[in-house]
C-alpha cells in the first residue's frame, strides 16, 4: 500500500471513530423532543381597542427588541434594534411602508466574529445604529460590542437581506454610536462618552462627542474629535446620561437628537441645531420633544420609559420617530422589557416634535397616507396586538423569533418531522455561559405558552422542559428529572437577592409522574402572576407550585436591560431536585 493510500485510510478511521463518538454522546445525553409549541398573547389593552381598516398598533415590535434605528433607501425602510447576549446579533427588519415588517434575522449571525459566550444577559451587544449612504450605496450598522475585545464596530453591506460583511473595529471608546454621511458623501460618528480625562463634575455626566470618518478606508481620523454636547440641555441643571445621538441635515441645517435621563421613568428625547456637524450644537427651546415622564403613575393602559429614538422620512415624505417605552403590567413590573414604538413626527417648523408624543401614549395609530392594508401576522409579516404563534418545528428553516443566548442555536438544536430536539449541554441556566435553551422573547403581559415535551431523564443530572428567564440569577425551571427510580415534574426559583451574593435556589413544587408517553407543560402568566402546568392527558392541566410571582422576571426587580425570555431548555448538569 502506498503512502498516500495509508495515510487516507487512517484519516477514515479517526473519522469514522469520532462519529461513532459523538453519537454515542447524544444518546447519552439523552435528548428530549418538543413539538407542539403555541404562545398566545391576552392582553386586555387590545381587546378594548379593536383596529379599525386604517390603524395598526404600536409598539410595532413586542417584546425585548429595545433601541431602535432606521433607515430608508427608496421605498425600503430597515430597522435594527438591541440582542445583548441573545444570539445572533442585531435583529434587523425590513419594510415598505413602516406599518408591515419582515424579520431578516440578525446582522451578527458569526460566532467566530461576534461571541458573548462570557457576557451578562445584558451585556453583548446593545445600542446600535443604521444608515443608508447613498453616495456608495451602502448599508452600516454601527454598535458597541461588550465581548471579544471588539468594542464599537461597523459592518457593510450593498443588501441588509443577503447578509452582512465581516465587522471592522473603530479606533475610539465610548458607546451608542451613530454614523452620518452629509450631502458632499464626508462621514461623521456620533456617540456617548465620557467627559475627557474622566473629569465627571456628577454621577451620569456624559457628553456627545464627533468624528470625522473616512468613508475610504473605514476608520474614524485622528485627532478630529471633538465634545458637541457637555452634560446635555441645560448644564446647569446636571443632566444625567446624554446618550443615543443621531445626526440629521435639514433645509441646511444640522439636528443632533439624543437620549437623556437614563432609561427609566426619566427617560426623554432632546434636540439641538447647529450650521455643522461639529458644532456648537443650540438645544431646541421647546424640549423635550418626546417623553411620558410627567404622568400619574396608575394611568391606565400605561406607556412609560420613551426615549432613545431615530427619525426617518416615511411615506408621502412624512417624518416619523421609532423609540423605545415599555408597558408595565398592574404592579407596575417590566417583563415585557423596552419594545420598538413609533409616532408620527411633525417637523413643519424648525424643530421635530414627536405628535402626541408629550401626552400619555395610544395603543394605536393611523396607517401612513398611502398604506392600504395593515398585514401585520399575516403573509409572513410580524405580527402585534393579541397573536397566536405555532410551531411544530418541522420547517426547513427555524423561525428568526426563536434565538440562543451567548450562543448560536444551531450548536444543540436538530429539527425534524417529529420536532424539535435539544441536545443538552453541560451548562446550567444559572451559569454565565452558553445554555442548551432555545428562547422565545415574552410580547405580553397576560399570555400562555405550551408545548409538547417527550423525554425520559436517566438520572437527577438531567433535567429538560420550560424556562421563564429574566437573567442568569433570575429565572424560573419548571421541567422533568429523576429522583431515584421516579421521574418527577419540579418548579425551581432562582434568583440573587443582592449583586455580590450567590443565586439562591428554591424548589417551589414538585409532583410525581407516571411517564408513559409525551406531556404538555405549560406556562401563563397574567400580568405579575404566574403559573406553571403539567398535563398527561393533553386535556386537564396540574398545577405545581401555585401561583407565583412575576416579580423577578421584571428589570425593575432583576435588574439590566431585557425583557422576559421564555425558553425550551434542556441540561445535564441539574440542581432541581424535588
């Protein structure tokens, strides 16, 4: 046998050897199957307000999908919102008419580029922007990665729905950044930092700072810096975290809108105006031009926390503004987290005023001027109001809704005729690392979520079923295990009661089951109270556990910056025991 020969079959053999392996290693690991997954949204605010043919409903994106930019080329609109940790990146969306959107996944979809394998929940990747540059018709969304050394970086691309290019790093600090490019094609960022040489005069002093951006070779030029906004509006008043710029050109003139009061309930958009882009930078004498700070707390139908927005030209050349609010649920918790709203923008006189944007904010709106049909869930268009979702996981191509955390999906998730089938990780929900759980995001405050689970655990490490997940330490597990020769359906609560202290587990029910086929699980929640459910008979559901809670799947609680994400999980390494 020739050498070559030999050395191809030894190369077959190690092959061979390690596919062996492996297989043996997912049967050990004892894989469960979900099939049958509905989500269904109940929220009362919809009911009482039907749409007519003319309106749709905002937030137009439900859920966690905070800190919206948009941009426009033709009659395409594209808008990317905040992932953190969640994975892929950057969800982007498309549309022709701000009403109707299409989700095109995420614009970090490379885990060898972009890898928060190590990061926070709400860490990652956050705040990030997107223009169109005609003068080289291109595409860049520009953000601040929390992971792998990137820090603020830009991506390219002459199409947002064929992908996007390899990420660029830029040469400065800070966050929030925004990219501009003015009528002679010279590009200039725009974006939060702290004050120079780390001089705060309070705590959340901030300024707005400008680069000059060479367009040619992709990189911000040196020593073209420069402070345009010191602490924000009216300095004398200390004005906290000035944050979220955005660059416009209008009739000549330069607008710098941005963020300030933190992302709470003192959250508001401002807006300056200058003759360049790098200043001085004059506030608006009518500011704040967006913000629902100044309402009773028990309004009804509540909208708080609006701010961090962008403008784009819509339909019939009128102005429109998304942004980012929540809806709080009767004990005023967040677990919807920050959603993507939108207002129409009244910019007749010299300064954009977000309309209605200084009163208590509507549930819904009138479609643009030339906006036939709202085809929101239908056609393949994201759905909002009250919605029903169904998988069966047995499409070619996973839905975009569906994400990992820290990790792609595609590392521990196969799907087939039969359904879906997690292959568990080593990895504890707990642990800040990549979890073997495919997440789904909460878009009401009232909802129920159930699905089909089949699955036998071969001892008390494995554990498989429903996660209901603000962050890492704090969680609900409700799912099946094993106690010596009993398999058992156990409701676990985590959660860290201070930020140095260890996340305290408690086993809030457990209930025996005779497994003789699959089960249901089920979670529904309506508003802060929650409850989780077990069914052998796919009719009659046990509860286990009671009532409990909602409080720490809310960010006012738990604290960061994401909503609620609802996840089918699966492990090897369980602490759960009944």
């Amino acid at each position: 046998m020739k050498k070559t020969q030999l050395q191809q079959l030894l190369l077959m053999l190690v092959l061979f050897s390690f596919m062996g392996a492996n297989s043996q290693s997912k049967s050990k690991n004892n894989a469960p199957l979900f099939s049958n997954f509905t989500y269904q949204g109940d929220d009362q605010v919809y009911k009482d307000n039907p749409l007519k043919s003319d309106e749709f409903y905002t937030p137009i994106l439900q859920g966690c999908y905070p800190d919206p930019a948009i941009t426009r080329k033709g009659d395409d609109y594209y808008m990317v919102c905040s992932s953190f940790a969640m994975f892929p990146g950057v969800p982007v969306f498309h549309s022709k008419d701000l009403v109707n959107w299409t989700d095109l996944g995420g614009v970090l979809n490379d885990v060898t580029q972009f890898n928060p394998h190590d990061t926070g929940i709400s860490a990652g990747v956050y705040a990030p922007g997107i223009t169109y540059n005609p003068h080289n018709d291109t595409f860049y969304m520009i953000v601040t990665a929390f992971s792998g050394g990137l820090n603020n970086i830009i991506v390219k691309t002459k199409d947002p729905k064929k992908g996007w290019g390899n990420p660029i790093k830029l040469g400065f600090g800070g966050i929030d950044p925004c990219i501009f490019f003015d009528d002679d094609g010279k590009g200039y960022i725009v974006h939060n930092d702290a004050p120079d040489n780390g001089k705060e005069r309070y705590n959340g002093h901030r300024v707005i700072k400008v680069w000059e951006y060479d367009v040619e070779n992709d990189k911000v030029i040196p020593g073209t810096d420069k402070i345009i906004v010191d602490g924000g509006v009216d300095p004398a008043k200390n004005p906290i975290w000035i944050e979220a710029p955005h660059l416009y050109k209008k009739d000549g003139k330069y607008f710098l809108m941005c963020a300030e009061g933190g992302t709470g309930g003192n959250h508001t958009e401002v807006i300056f105006k200058s003759d360049s882009p790098k200043g001085p930078f004059i506030p608006a004498p009518s500011n704040p031009i967006l913000t629902q700070r100044f309402f009773p707390r028990d309004r009804a139908n509540k909208v708080d926390w609006a701010g961090h927005a962008d403008l784009v030209k819509g339909p019939g050349d009128k102005y429109y503004g998304v942004f980012l609010a929540v809806r709080p649920n009767e004990k005023n918790r967040v677990n919807t987290g920050r959603e993507t709203f939108i207002l129409p923008v009244d910019w007749s006189g010299e300064f954009p005023v977000f309309e209605n944007g200084l009163i208590p904010l509507e549930p819904k709106l009138k479609m643009p001027k030339g906006v036939s049909e709202n085809k929101t869930g239908k056609e393949g268009f994201f759905p909002n109001g009250n919605f029903t979702f169904n998988d069966n996981f047995t499409a070619t191509k996973l839905d975009y809704r569906w994400i990992g955390l820290r990790g792609p999906r595609e590392k521990f998730i196969t799907t087939s005729k039969k359904g879906l089938t997690i292959n568990p990780f080593d990895t504890n929900i707990k642990e800040v690392k990549p979890t073997s759980t495919l997440f789904y995001r909460q878009q009401h405050n009232s909802f129920s979520l159930t699905t089909t689970i089949d699955y036998k655990p071969k001892s008390d490490k494995d554990l498989a079923g429903v996660v209901a997940l603000q962050n890492e330490a704090s969680n609900y597990v409700f799912g099946i295990t094993m106690k010596d020769k009993d398999y058992y359906v156990v409701l676990q609560k985590n959660q860290k009661t201070r930020r140095d202290a260890e996340v305290n587990s408690t086993i809030v029910g457990s209930a025996k089951i005779d497994i003789k086929k699959p089960i249901q699980l089920q979670i529904k929640a309506k508003g802060d109270e929650y409850n989780f459910s077990y069914s052998l008979d796919r009719v009659n559901f046990v509860n286990v556990g009671g009532p409990v809670s909602g409080d720490i799947l809310s960010t006012d609680v738990a604290g960061g910056f994401t909503g609620c994400l609802l996840g089918l999980y699966a492990t090897s390494n369980n602490d759960a025991h009944p």
